[in-house]
C-alpha cells in the first residue's frame, strides 16, 4: 500500500475525522489509488487500532461524584436541582398525574416548613 494513504489515514484518524465513503475518496484521489483499495487498508488499519485501544479501555474508570437530583415520580437523575424542578414543573403542566402528586407533596412540604419548592426540592431528592 502507497505511503500516501498509510500517511493520510492515519492524519485522518488523528484527527478524529470519521471515515466516511467521501473522505476516503479524496484520499485515494489525492494518492492516485484505487477507491477500494485505500477503503481496505484505512479499515485494516482502523481495527488495528481499536485492538490496540481495547486493553486500556478495558480497565475500570474511576467514577467521579457529581452531585445529582433523582425525580421521585418517575427516577430521572438530574445534575441540578433546578432542572428537577423544571422537569416536575412541565410534567404537571402536561397532566402527568404521579409528578402532579409529588408536586402537590412537596409544596405542602414547603408551605409546613416555611421554605421555597426549590430548597425543599434541592434537600430531599438529592441522589445517595
């Protein structure tokens, strides 16, 4: 195989492009090569790579904790308490009886403790 397309697909995947059928023909353009050909060689050279990345991927990351807010309703975790309640919000303005009931829960909640919805909201929910 030309140099040209080792060098080209490699430049190419680098760079995070994505092979796609048009990529690969102004490649095999560019080199003077055969579509079909440079399509081989960039698909060998491709899985050689996942090979080589798949040990590293396979070891355990781990898991940074982001603060989250879980939906009692229906169990959707959320990264701000604010879009929690967005999310409760616009399913009770939509009908949804079971965040309508939670809704109703937690405003009684606030109202007994003297709080807004959303500090209610940000202490109760937040995800273990």
């Amino acid at each position: 195989m030309s140099s040209c397309v080792e060098k080209m697909v490699k430049l190419a995947l680098e760079a995070g492009t994505p092979l796609f059928e048009d990529v690969m023909r102004s490649i095999a353009s560019i080199c003077g090569v055969d579509y079909g050909e440079a399509w081989r060689y960039a698909n060998k050279l491709a899985m050689s790579r996942r090979e080589e990345m798949a040990p590293m991927r396979a070891t355990p990351e781990k898991r940074v904790e982001r603060p989250c807010w879980r939906c009692p309703a229906c169990g959707r975790e959320f990264e701000s308490y604010a879009k929690l309640v967005n999310h409760i919000l616009y399913f009770v303005r939509r009908g949804d009886k079971a965040h309508r009931k939670t809704y109703y829960e937690i405003k009684s909640e606030a109202d007994r403790q003297g709080k807004k919805f959303s500090e209610v909201v940000a202490e109760r929910f937040r995800c273990s």
